[in-house]
C-alpha cells in the first residue's frame, strides 16, 4: 500500500468516524434548547450530511485496501495483526448494511433496529480500527 493509498484510507476513516461521533452525540446526548425544535443542535443536518455523503469515500478506500492490502496479506498468509484485519472485514459488513438500511427504511420499528445495529457495529470498527493501527506489526 501506498503512502498516498494509506492516508486516503486514514483520513476517509477519520471523516466518516469523526462525523458519525459528533452526529451520534448531538442526537442521542444534546437536549434540545426549545422544546418545539426540530433538532438537538443547530450543525445537526450539516454532520448528518457530512457523515453520510463521506461514508461512500470510506467504502472507496476500503476496497482500496482490499486490493493492495488485505488481499495480499491473506494470499501471503502474514501472521502479523491477522486478527484485529479479519475483525474488521467481518466488522464492515454490518456496519455498511446497517448504514445503508438505515437510510432506506421507512418503519420506525426497522429504523431502531438498524440504528442499533450500525451504532455497535461503527463503535466496535472504530475500537478494532485503533487497535489494528497501533499493535505492533510483530508482536
């Protein structure tokens, strides 16, 4: 993987990450400052459109880093954070079909579902994706 390939992934990740927590935060921790508001806070509509309209990157550097990374690196049969990188190939499918879902669906009932589901599945990505960066290549 290329340096280039590596900070499109890192920075996409972080955008979609770092959107999707304050979005999360604003929706599920703000009270709202009128009791007729539509929203909890103002920037709500703008992280909501930042986390969705970024989410399409992240799957673009994710299959990025299936080709040149993952890939390879099962073919080779690399031992190195095998682990943590299988964690978040299961991991991502979840997480992308709840988001997905999520914005499809018109009843409440699946919308609470898939909200869940995309809430724990981006909370343990987000967890494995830390951990995946900073264990050591040879442990």
């Amino acid at each position: 993987m290329t340096r280039a390939q590596a900070w499109f992934v890192h920075l996409s990740n972080l955008l979609v990450t770092g959107t999707g927590l304050v979005w999360g935060w604003m929706l599920l921790v703000v009270e709202p400052s009128d009791e007729f508001a539509l929203q909890n806070h103002p920037l709500q509509d703008e992280f909501q459109a930042a986390h969705v309209l970024g989410a399409p990157l992240l799957l673009v550097a994710l299959g990025i880093a299936w080709a040149v990374h993952v890939g390879p690196y099962l073919a080779r049969g690399e031992r190195a954070r095998r682990r943590t990188g299988l964690a978040l190939v299961i991991l991502v499918v979840p997480m992308v079909a709840s988001g997905y879902l999520l914005q499809t669906s018109a009843d409440e009932a699946w919308r609470a579902v898939w909200s869940a589901l995309h809430l724990v599945a981006s909370c343990l990505w987000i967890l494995g994706y830390l951990v995946h960066q900073f264990t050591p290549r040879r442990a």
